[in-house]
C-alpha cells in the first residue's frame, strides 16, 4: 500500500464512533451467559455483610481473598489449597500449557459452612443444587485495580455479582463484558481461559459456584 493509502485506512478508523456506553452493560456470548435463575440481590447483601461482622476472608492471592460456603461432607479439615485447586496456564514464550495446583473433587463440598446456614446463602445453596450438580461454592472479593491471572479451570463456573463497579469485568477466550450485580445468575464457561479484572476504585465480590462435571479434557 502507498503512504496515502495507509493513511486513509487509519482515518477510516479515527474517523468512526467510538463505543463508551455498552461497556458498562452485560454483552454475553457462548462463553458468557446470563441465566433465567435470579435471586434478590439486596437480601444476598444484607445477609453477606452480617456474615463478614463474624467471619474473615482468606487470601489467596494477591489482591484476591476467598471465603469458603461449602465444605466437605466428611467433616474433614477444608485447607487453603480448597480455595484454589486445578488451573492451567501458559507461563513463558514456549506458550506450552502447564497444570498447577492439585485436582480438587468438587462433588465432596456439598455441605453448607455453619456461618452461612439459616441466611438467604442456604435458599440460594438448594436453589442452584436443585437445578445443577454444584461442587465448591466461595465468596469471591477482588481488591481495586487487580486482576487474576490468565488460565483455565477443568470445569465451569456460576457467577453471581453481589458488589461490583463498571470497571469490573470478566473475560473469557476473546469476549469481555460486565456483569451486573443485580441478583442475576451467570454461565461462565471457564473451561476456556479467562480472567477477573477489577479496574474499578472499590472492590468486587461475587459469588462463585463450581459446576462438578468431570473435568474437560481438550
């Protein structure tokens, strides 16, 4: 292409609207889905800030604290490795995928941790378990200006925003969107890679329920 050319094709660019609004709204894809299931979010919220006045967060990265809803049935000792387990990712410019941290079976943490029994946390619990096979479920609270790293899960995930901010977005594979924190229940397939930003000036807490399929094999 001439230099003239090349101009113009990097005006055709400048020159077209900008999108700034969408952005701030939920746009789903296969990846991302909004379900049909929804719950009240100003009930969720009532009953997670009494549970915060007695419980503590665990942090499990970097900017990123876990609170465990669900425990083993068995009664055993929940460790910190329960608020993580298997992902996989691509750490250097070989781009060869790699695993990291151990399996977890998800199909044990079907019983509700005490703190969170006789809140709207246990209707929400038999809700999702009535409709879907649930493993581990976690509250989920992102500092300001952090983000998880870039890898995949060996299974996918329910998303249910409890606080959030416009600046706090979830990205699977090539899609990214905004999810509202208005008592909606989303598909998250992070089988595919993925990552939680949170961009925003105050933090982001959802709650996350695995979905204890076997694990996705590519």
């Amino acid at each position: 292409m001439s230099i003239s050319e090349d101009t113009k094709e990097l005006n055709s660019y400048i020159n077209g609207r900008v999108d700034i609004d969408s952005v701030a709204t939920f746009k789903g894809n296969e990846h991302i889905v909004k379900l049909k299931l929804k719950f009240d979010i100003e009930r969720i919220r009532e009953a997670l800030d009494q549970i915060k006045s007695s419980s503590k967060f665990k942090t499990a990265a970097s900017g990123f604290h876990a609170l465990a809803m669900t425990r083993r049935k068995d009664g055993s000792v929940d460790s910190d490795k329960d608020l993580v387990g298997r992902y996989y990712t691509r750490v250097d410019n070989s781009y060869d995928e790699v695993a990291k941290d151990e399996l977890v079976d998800e199909s044990l943490f079907s019983e509700l941790v005490d703190v969170f029994k006789g809140t709207y946390f246990e209707t929400i619990h038999k809700e999702l378990s009535a409709r879907y096979p649930i493993g581990r479920v976690r509250i989920l609270e992102k500092d300001s200006y952090n983000c998880n790293s870039w890898h995949r899960d060996p299974e996918p995930r329910i998303h249910i925003p409890i606080y959030t901010n416009p600046g706090a977005l979830f990205i699977v594979n090539h899609h990214c969107t905004h999810l509202p924190a208005d008592g909606s229940v989303f598909f998250t397939d992070t089988r595919g890679y993925h990552t939680a930003l949170n961009g925003g000036e105050q933090p982001r807490t959802h709650l996350v329920a695995t979905l204890a399929y076997p694990e996705y094999k590519p």
